[in-house]
C-alpha cells in the first residue's frame, strides 16, 4: 500500500488501528477511535486485562463499561495477545511502559521487545507510531533499526512517528479529544500521516520538523512540571523551619494576575511522567556533555519526599513521646493523585516501604485501592483497612498521602491523635487543631 492509498484509507475511516498496551494510555485511546467509526484491536501481554476486555469488564475509572460494552458490541473493537494480528491493521500505536531502572536510567526494554514483535509481523504500507515516553533519538535511533531489520525500508515500506501521549486520569476537563497532539515523524510523509490519523478524535494536531522535536516537547512538558514542583517542596521545607505555612504563601503569590502560576507542595510526585521525564532527559544530555543541573534537582528533590514525609511523621511523634518505631500509622489515600485508581509511582508506596522498614506497623486506608500485592520492588502486601472512628482511634498516626474528596477528614480529624497532613487539607477545612502537623 502506497502512502497515498494509507492516506484515503485514514482520512475515509477505513483503515483498522493497532493499540498495544492497553493501559491508561492505550486504553482511553482504542475508545476514541472506536467512537470516531475505526476498527480498533487492542493488544496486551497481560491476560488478565485480555480477559477483562472481553469479558466487558473496564478496569480504568476514564473508560466505563457500558462505553466498553457498547465499542466490543459494535464490532469495532476487541482484545487480543495474539501478536500476529498486528499484520491485520493499517496503522498501530505503541503504549507501553518506559519505566526507569533501578540507577534511574531509561528502561527501553519493553518499547524495544515491542518494535521487535512488530518487525516479526509487518507487512508493507504500515504507519508505527510510538506514544510511550521516550528520550529524545529513541524513536530513530532505537525503533527504526529494529523494524527494518525486518528487511523493510522506512519511507518505502512503512512509516515510523512519534506522538507523545497526554492523558491526566481522572481528568474529566480535558479527556483525550480536548488535548491536542504534538506530532513529529522520521521524515515529512511519516509526519504528515500521522498528523491525519489523530485529526478524528482531538481538538488539534500540533506537528513539529522532527520525531526528536516531538520527544522532547514531551520531555519539556513534564520537566517544567517536575522543577516547579520541586520548588515548592523545597520551600515547604524551608517554610516549616520558618514557622510558616506555605499554603497560605503560594495562595497569596497566585494572586498576582500574570507571570506566576501556582505549583503545590505534596508527599512527593506520582504517575508515570513527571517523577521520570527529568531522569529521561539529563540521561540524554550526558551524550552531549552537557549537565542540566536544574532538572536533575528537581528529580532527586521530589524523589526524596517520601522520606521528609517520614521523618517528619517521625518527629511529630517523638514530640508526643512515641519512638516511630512500634507505633500504628495508618496512611490515609496510596494512588498517586486524588480520585482515581492509578498507583504509578506513587510517593505512598515509598512512604509505606520506609515506614515498614523503621519498625512501624502499617495500615492504608483507599477507597480506590483494595488491596497492595507484593511487587519486584516493593514486598509488602496489604488490604485497605476500613475507615471507621474507631480504626482511626486505633493508630498513633494518620498520614496523609493522597486527599480523595470522597474520604470524611472531619472525622478522621476529630478521631486522629496525630495527622499529618502533606497536601494542605486541614488549612482548606480551617482545622487548626493541636493533633495537627503539616509536612
């Protein structure tokens, strides 16, 4: 198939898409384009989720059953591990983690093992497009090599572009068709179908000269995120020495009508971007010699969060004349950000891991999360413990970590011997009380 002919083929809807990786990236977006009228199969490694799918069942808040139900009943959509499908559709979109490695580097293994399974598949007259984050040369210098060890030739065979996703769970403001998309290609034609196949389903396609121009765009989104936030975590610090409340500071400099925008202070950074892109980026950089000193601050600033949250939870009780060690600690909210399921990289987790490792015996409360099994590198299993006046009463100290609007903090304030509070909810509730401590 011609460039021309994938072309039609995506502008009259006919072309079938390839999502593989059918998490909160992949997921979300098979639906859009099931509702814009493609057929869409989604690929996944994980029966589990296969399963699920099939069965009706979503296991994303951003994505419900009966819109589920209704995209597999149209026929334009179905789930799959079977990796010789890909052959069967126009254009396919890759979805998969890019996590870090333990010393903080790019783990490209799962984006490389899937641009090998589809160099066992491709046929000509295929877009690829990669979604997952990546630094910036990734997808020429990584991607392109392992699919044209196919035999294939890029611009001849198939074309290869990137396009960084931008989904915020939970965020029901701005869902995937209110994002525009940043589009760059290996070459001007890669650029251009890609540009056309996400036309249907957002507000607006943003292309840029190259795929390396389009990687790091992502890269600058998050990073300016991760440095402001950074920022206020650090004066949050400082701010406490002083005696004062940071919360109070950054409402008033938000006043100012231009020139500022407010960042909040937390328990540390969550999901799967900003907590990683600024140790995407200054991997990268070294390449060129070049040091970015800010972000690489910014990232190991944030990283370190979760063990201020525990010395300060530490202290608070030691003031109370408790030893940290042996004391009950329940901590209230364990996904990374408020009201949804997602528990990628959250700061609770380190939380909970340093507060296992320090003697304490630990309970979690989270409407959104039932259970925490073991992982590679977090060994604890837990089930979220009901929240009741008398589990509160139970413990030394009630963290929290992530404030879900849905969690009565009026009780847990009036049943608590200690909360300590990282994201400010006691200030918004005007509760002022001795057993409070914010970190």
């Amino acid at each position: 198939m011609s460039k021309d002919e994938l072309l039609g083929k995506i502008e009259d809807r006919s072309a079938s898409a390839s999502v593989i990786g059918l998490g909160y990236v992949g997921f979300p977006l098979a639906m859009a384009y099931v509702a814009a009228g493609y057929r869409v199969v989604g690929f996944d490694t994980d029966p589990v989720k296969v399963e699920k799918l099939t069965a009706g069942e979503s296991y994303i808040g951003d994505v419900g059953e009966d819109e589920l139900k209704a995209a597999a009943g149209s026929g334009l959509f179905n789930a799959t591990a079977d990796m010789s499908r890909l052959a069967g559709t126009d254009v396919l979109v890759i979805c998969v983690p890019t996590p870090l490695t333990p010393q903080r580097e790019p783990d490209m293994s799962y984006l490389s093992a899937t641009a090998e399974t589809i160099a066992e598949h491709i046929r000509p007259g295929q877009l690829i497009i990669v979604e997952s984050t990546v630094y910036p040369g990734a997808t020429r210098e990584l991607v392109l090599p392992l699919l044209e060890a196919s035999g294939m030739k890029h611009g001849a065979d198939f074309w290869l572009a990137f396009s960084s996703e931008r989904v915020d769970p939970g965020n029901k403001e701005y869902p995937i068709a209110k994002i525009p998309k940043v589009v760059g290609g290996i070459d001007e034609n890669a650029t251009k179908l890609c540009a056309e196949f996400y036309r249907p389903v957002v507000i607006d396609v943003v292309p840029v000269s190259s795929a390396e121009a389009a990687e790091m765009s992502k890269l600058l989104e998050n990073t300016y995120r991760a440095v402001n936030i950074a920022l206020v975590n650090e004066l949050k610090i400082l701010c406490h020495k002083m005696g004062l409340d940071v919360f109070e500071i950054i409402e008033a400099a938000a006043t100012k009508p231009y020139g500022y925008q407010p960042f909040w202070p937390g328990p540390g950074v969550g999901g799967h971007c900003i907590p990683l892109d600024p140790f995407y980026l200054s991997w990268k950089a070294r390449d060129y010699e070049q040091g970015v000193r800010f972000v690489e601050l910014a990232g190991e600033l944030n990283w370190l969060m979760p063990q201020y949250v525990v010395e300060r939870t530490g202290a608070a009780l030691n003031a109370r004349g408790k030893p940290l060690k042996g004391s009950r600690v329940m901590v209230l909210g364990i996904t990374y950000k408020a009201d949804v399921e997602d528990m990628r990289e959250s700061p609770a987790l380190p939380v909970i891991d340093r507060l296992l490792k320090a003697g304490v015996e630990v309970c979690y409360h989270d409407p959104y999360v039932p259970a925490v099994p073991p992982t590679r590198k977090y060994t604890f299993d837990l089930e979220s413990a009901e929240l009741t006046p008398e589990a509160v009463e139970a413990q030394d100290a009630v963290v929290l970590v992530t404030d879900h609007t849905g969690v009565d903090y009026r009780m847990v304030l009036e049943n608590a011997e200690l909360f300590v509070d990282t994201r400010g909810v006691t200030r918004s509730l005007g509760w002022d009380g001795e057993n409070v401590v914010r970190a």
